[in-house]
C-alpha cells in the first residue's frame, strides 16, 4: 500500500524536522521541501492511468480532447499552487503563500475560459 509508505514518510520526515528546528531551521525546512518533492515523484506515477483513463473517456463519448487538457492542467496549477503556499506557510512566509494562491487562481480563470465560453456558445445554441 502506497498510502502506507507515503504517511511513514511524512511521519519520519515530520520528527527529524521537528528535531533540528531549533538547532538549524535551514535544515528543517529543506527536510520538509525534499519530503514534499519525493511525496510527489511517488503520487505522479499514478497519474499516467487516470490520464489514460480520461483520455479514453473523452474518446468514448467523442469529446474534443482541449477540453480534457484544459481541465487536467487546471487541477496540475492548484495542486502546485496549494503545494507552493504551504512550503511559504511552512517557512513563516504567509504572504507570499497567500500571492501564491491568488496567482493560482488566477491562471486557472485563464486556463479556463475557453471552457466557460465554449458552454456558454451551448447554451445560446440550445435556448430557442
């Protein structure tokens, strides 16, 4: 089990970070960025079948497959954006996490309003 090996990780990652915070907070912090990174690597190997997965979705029900990549790419800027403010959060830096998360949201309007748009031209299509 993954999720096993992933909170062992954390848990350990946790305690030696714990430990050397008084001593070398420098330390403690690259500890906590190094877990996330590797906590990372060991979740992105799952993501290849659930974009598989979408893909064949799209594929079944003839949908363009933009439309797919937009959506995957909304969910990779929050995931990053959460994980970039929490790293500044963990630093004792909470305005730069906030900027961080505002920039998120920010670049997922962007990414989608063609989505938004495309609904839109829908639904003026569908209403008499």
């Amino acid at each position: 089990m993954e999720i096993l090996q992933i909170v062992g990780l954390g848990m350990v990652a946790a305690v030696i970070s714990i430990i050397l915070k008084s001593q070398r907070p420098e330390i403690s912090l690259q500890i906590g960025i190094i877990t996330g990174v590797i906590i990372f690597a060991l979740v992105v190997v799952n993501l290849s079948t659930v974009l598989k997965l979408l893909e064949g979705i799209a594929n079944k029900v003839d949908l363009d497959l933009i439309y797919v990549t937009t959506i995957i790419k909304v969910i990779g800027i929050a995931y990053i954006a959460q994980f970039g403010a929490e790293v500044c959060r963990d630093a004792g830096e909470g305005a730069i996490a906030s900027k961080i998360e505002f920039a998120g949201k920010i670049l997922i309007i962007v990414m989608a309003a063609p989505i938004i748009l495309a609904l839109l031209n829908l639904l003026v299509e569908i209403l008499p």
